[in-house]
C-alpha cells in the first residue's frame, strides 16, 4: 500500500477554484498567493463536527470528480471513516489539543477516504478502502516507523492506539 501525499488544498479543505487564466499559486489581485490567503482566513479552532462536516461533503462528491475518473467515497468508506472519528473522539474526549483533530481529511480516487493527523510524536496517514478497511503509515523523523496494509485486518481500536503516539511522545 503507497499511501498519497495529499495537495495543500486538500489538507486544509480549502477551496481552491481559481480564474481560468491564472495559475495556482500565481499572485492575486491584492498580489499575495491564493494559499497565503486562505490559509489567514482558516478557522483558528477546529472541532470534530468540522472533521464530520469534511467527511459530508466528500460522502457528495459524484463520479470523477478531479476530472480523471475517479470515484466518489463509497458508503462503506464514509461509514467506517465516521466511525473512525468517533472512536476517536471518544478516546481522547479530555484532550483539548488540536492536533487530535485530522490534520487532513481527503478523498482517494478508488472511492476510499483518507486522513492524516500530525502532532508532537510525528504523523500517521490513514486510508480507507472503499470496502470499509483501514491501512496506517506512521512516520518519526521523516521516517516510516510502523505500516498496516488494508489486507492485514487492521481494528479501529489499533489505529486509535497508534494514534497515541503521534499525539503525545
């Protein structure tokens, strides 16, 4: 399993339509980049209904929706992302930090979810297939330290247990 980088765009949950004539990333009319820009008018406090909002709106993205054919997030998929969430909502109901919160929520084009969260232990990316199976990376260091393919029968609750160890060191 390669799990994807994920563009800054879809990372933030930023919008990124741009005029036709204008590249990405090319200075706006103010002449600051559309990502500088948005990224100032983020939200300065995230909550998990903000991470089950993101998962909304993917669960209606339709058939090829980055223009290369890809499928939208399956149900299967969405269900077990949701689930996902909310075990770990449940696990670190006392924590008030926001790195619990996925730093990243994105779609995949096989119909799958993904999610990244990263905090002072390092970063875990994980991916679900759109038959509902979890697959982890977690990185230290720039380094991949521990990997689960969705094949191995990984738990909700091994995901959340590794999630441990990106939240605290």
């Amino acid at each position: 399993m390669k799990l994807r980088r994920l563009p800054i765009a879809l990372a933030h949950g930023l919008d990124m339509s741009l005029p036709a004539r204008r590249p990405i990333g090319a200075p706006n009319a103010e002449g600051s980049p559309d990502v500088a820009r948005a990224l100032k008018q983020r939200p300065t406090r995230r909550t998990f209904q903000t991470a089950r909002e993101a998962l909304d709106e993917l669960a209606q993205l339709r058939h090829d929706w980055d223009s290369y054919g890809a499928s939208p997030p399956t149900a299967a998929a969405i269900s077990a992302a949701q689930g996902l969430l909310a075990s770990v909502a449940e696990q670190y109901a006392e924590t008030t930090d926001e790195w619990v919160l996925p730093w990243a929520t994105a779609p995949l084009a096989d119909g799958g979810v993904q999610f990244e969260w990263r905090g002072p232990g390092g970063a875990i990316e994980v991916e679900i297939t759109p038959q509902g199976r979890f697959g982890y990376l977690v990185e230290r260091d720039e380094r991949t330290v521990k990997r689960s393919d969705p094949g191995d029968n990984t738990l909700v609750g091994e995901v959340v247990r590794e999630l441990r160890g990106v939240f605290y060191q």
